[in-house]
C-alpha cells in the first residue's frame, strides 16, 4: 500500500514590509502557503507568524467544553483525590494508593 507524499502546508502572515528572498515586491506584508518546516524557521527569524489551517478534530465538541465526565462537585482533582484516600482509611481499607513495605532486590527492607 502505497501513501502518498504531500508535505504539510500551512499559511504564513509576513510582517509589514517582508518578503521572502527573490519574491516580488507585491508579496511584502501579505498571506502566503508554505511547508510547515520552512513556516517555522521564517518564524523563528522574525518574518511573521504561522497561520494554522483548521483541522477537523478542532470542532470536536468535548475540547471546546472541557472533559466528558468532569464531576460537579466543585472539587479540585487534588481535594478529590485526597477525598477517597479518607473515605478509604475510614471505612477500615488501606487505599489503593498506599505503598506497602519497602523491598529491596527481593528482599524485605531491615526494621
């Protein structure tokens, strides 16, 4: 199975009254395509700014409002966390999280 190759182009805003080496003058300050690797060393060299085309994971619903699942209950995921190792050392249980005895190469460590 054969995958074509088709280098990855991206739009690059050149800065007012910059242009690419050998463009005409008419290209200075304006929209241009160019491979996503050229874009960034232009970039990096202060030409102008890389502009992103729109992908389609970008409109997928649960990154625009957050995680699936998120508990209402005002908790940070710390304090929540913190919550079930309470409820866990109440109710008698050791949590899950509790390291048991230290063990060396096999070995049970000195007490």
């Amino acid at each position: 199975m054969d995958i074509p190759y088709r280098p990855y182009e991206v739009g690059f805003q050149f800065n007012e009254g910059t242009r690419m080496a050998h463009a005409p003058k008419n290209h200075a300050g304006t929209l241009q395509q160019m491979r996503w690797a050229d874009a960034v060393i232009a970039e990096s060299q202060g030409w102008g700014h890389i502009v992103m085309p729109e992908r389609p994971h970008d409109r997928r619903p649960e990154i625009l409002t957050g995680p699936r699942g998120e508990p209402s209950d005002g908790l940070t995921p710390q304090e929540r966390a913190q919550q079930r190792v309470r409820d866990a050392q109440a109710g008698g249980g050791t949590p899950a999280a509790t390291p048991g005895p230290a063990v060396r190469k096999g070995r049970p460590a000195a007490p």
